[in-house]
C-alpha cells in the first residue's frame, strides 16, 4: 500500500517530493498508530491541514468499513452453519501461520542486541503471567529506558521558532478531537459496561501500539478476549480472517464491535482506535524533528517495540491451542508458512485455503 500511495501521491499527483513523502513515513513509523493509516492522514494534513487529515482518513477507511461490515454481517448470519465452520477452521490455521511468520519478521526488524532480547523475553514471561497488557509494556518501557543508555542526549539544535504558530493552531484541533472521543466514551459508559470497555480499550490500544498492525490486534486479543472476554478466541480468530481480507488496513476493531453491539459497536470501534492516533499525528507532527532525536523518546520507542515481540510470541502461542491440530491442519501450516515465507500476498493464501475447502467440502457432501 505504501508503494502505490508513492506512485499515486508523489509519482503521479506529484504533491509531494520524494523527501518530503519519506520524511512524513518516517514520522508514521516512529508514533503509535497503524503507519498506512497515519500516512494517509498525514498526506492530506500537508496538503489541506486538519480538514486535509480528516478527509484523508474518512476516504481511506470508508470502503474498508463497508466491507467489514459486510463479512461481519455474513459472519454473524452464518457461523452456526458446519459447513462454514470447517471452511474457518483451516482459515485459522493459516492465521496462526501468518502470526508465526510475522513474529520472526518483527522479532528480526526489533531484537538487534542482548539488551532488547532481554526486554522481549521480560515482555513475553509477563504477558504469560496474565499481567495487565498496559503494565507489561510500561515496566518494559521503564526497563529499557535504563538499558538502552548508550542513547544520549543529540546535540543537535533546531531553530524551532517558525513552528511555534503551526503546534497552537493543531493543539487546538487535537482538543477539538479529544472532546469528541471523551464523548464517545461517556456515551459508551452510559449506554453498556461493556461498550465503554471495547471504547476505552481500543483508545488505549491505538496511542501504545506502534508500525505493524500485528502489536495493535495482539493486544486487543489480550483485553477483548482473555480479560474482558467479550467474544470467544475463535471468533477473534475468524475476525482476523476477515481483517486480512479487506481492503486496505485491516479492522479486526470494526469486526469485534459489530458482533458485540451491531452497527452501533462498529461506529464506535472504528472512531475508538483510529481517533487517537490521528490526535497523535496532528500534535506531534511541528515537533518531529526535535523529538525523533530526543534521547528518552528513542529510549522508550526501542523498548516498547521490543516487548511487543513478546506479545506476538504469547498471542502466537495462544492462537496455537485453539487448533484441532491433525494431519490436514498441519499441511495447511506448512504449505500456508512456505508460501507466507515466499512473499506471497496473505489474502491470496487466505482465498486459495478458502476455495479449496470449499471445493472440497462440497466434494464430500456429494459422495456423502
């Protein structure tokens, strides 16, 4: 997706300049928040300024809102169905295949030195230990903050004048938009217990997962599923089916809040964890410059990236034990990981294990 933003945004709009377009992608890489989505709220915060940014992300999100809804409404219609459970039982399989493959992934980009393999290992044993997901990464942080001295303070200065009018202008849209989310989350506490937990849950999640989306639905398995326990680990599993599917970033968020709470959990899902990191992106973006060269920031970044490596480990291995594991779901494993491995895309792998389970499905019916 980056590639063809590149080509769209920069190769053929020609709005941005090369270094202008990876200098915002280093920004959505560096704060919390899924990077393609940041990115494109970052192109239109550019180009037209707030209103830019929320059109941006409006436009992005909107066809992949509809089709969640879409296979969260066929979901809900038909997963009492055998037939459809054997088809989302090798689905699932291929989802712990895709977690195995992006844990040696993002366990290679992170772990880089005995100092952030020690904050991984910290992480997992304290996410397997039940703790609080939020306080597993903020003692991982303090950890790290401490092992990670060889990061002190850049002594580069940066005139910071010329960007003192553009951060009051977008502080005060931040609170524009932090208002909304408070009122989001007091009309969830007031509606249902329940709404309020998905609500602030996700709100939490979207300002302490970072780059990859697999930090962000990892914890949300951990809080929605293990603590709060609002849908089965299954369903959990079917819904990251579903999130690999869609187009553009994936919406486990909008599948959880649909199933819960019907169009209503869906609104409130989306606007939960997309809001904040776009509160997020509009405050910190006058002061990147200064603050991606901030010792403690570096510090605490390499430190929390790290202890999400533990939780892929953990999530990875839960996902694991909900298999039925026979003969059939360990070729789809190994033929899924091989092909995951390979590079191919992880929807055509999910519609090629679809297809042939249903084909084969039908295929037994009819002998049957």
């Amino acid at each position: 997706m980056i590639v063809n933003i590149n080509k769209k945004i920069v190769k053929e709009k020609q709005w941005f300049s090369d270094k202008e377009f990876m200098e915002g992608l280093a920004l959505c890489q560096t704060i919390p928040g899924a990077t393609i989505i940041q990115l494109c709220s970052y192109i239109g915060l550019k180009l037209c300024g707030i209103p830019g940014a929320a059109v941006s992300l409006i436009g992005f999100m909107t066809p992949s809102f509809l089709f969640i809804i879409f296979f969260s409404y066929f979901y809900v219609v038909t997963k009492d169905s055998n037939f459809t459970k054997e088809i989302f039982m090798n689905l699932q399989t291929v989802i712990v295949a895709l977690m195995i493959q992006a844990t040696f992934v993002i366990s290679k980009m992170n772990i880089k030195s005995t100092r952030s393999l020690f904050v991984a290992v910290i992480g997992t044993v304290l996410f397997w230990l039940k703790f609080s997901s939020f306080l597993t990464i903020f003692v991982s942080a303090i950890i790290g903050f401490f092992l990670f001295n060889d990061i002190k303070e850049n002594s580069k200065k940066e005139s910071f004048s010329e960007k003192k009018y553009l951060l009051f202008k977008n502080l005060k849209s931040a609170l524009i938009m932090f208002l909304v989310l408070i009122s989001v989350l007091l009309f969830s506490s007031f509606y249902d217990e329940n709404l309020y937990n998905l609500s602030s849950t996700f709100a939490k999640i979207s300002i302490v997962s970072f780059g990859s989306g697999y930090s962000g639905t990892s914890l949300m398995f951990k809080e929605i599923v293990e603590k709060y326990h609002m849908i089965s680990p299954q369903t959990f599993l079917d819904g990251m089916i579903f999130g690999r599917v869609t187009p553009g970033p994936g919406m486990v968020s909008v599948f959880i809040g649909f199933v819960k709470f019907g169009m209503l959990g869906a609104v409130v899902a989306m606007t939960s964890i997309y809001l904040p990191a776009l509160i997020v992106l509009v405050t910190v973006e006058p002061i990147f410059s200064r603050l991606k060269n901030f010792w403690i920031f570096q510090r605490l970044i390499l430190s929390i990236l790290s202890s999400f490596v533990g939780l892929l480990i953990n999530v990875t291995f839960t996902f694991a034990t909900l298999i039925n594991w026979d003969i059939k779901q360990l070729v789809i494993l190994m033929l899924s990981f091989t092909a995951l491995t390979l590079k191919v895309s992880p929807l055509w792998v999910i519609l090629v294990t679809a297809i042939v389970s249903i084909v084969l499905n039908v295929f037994m019916i009819i002998h049957i």
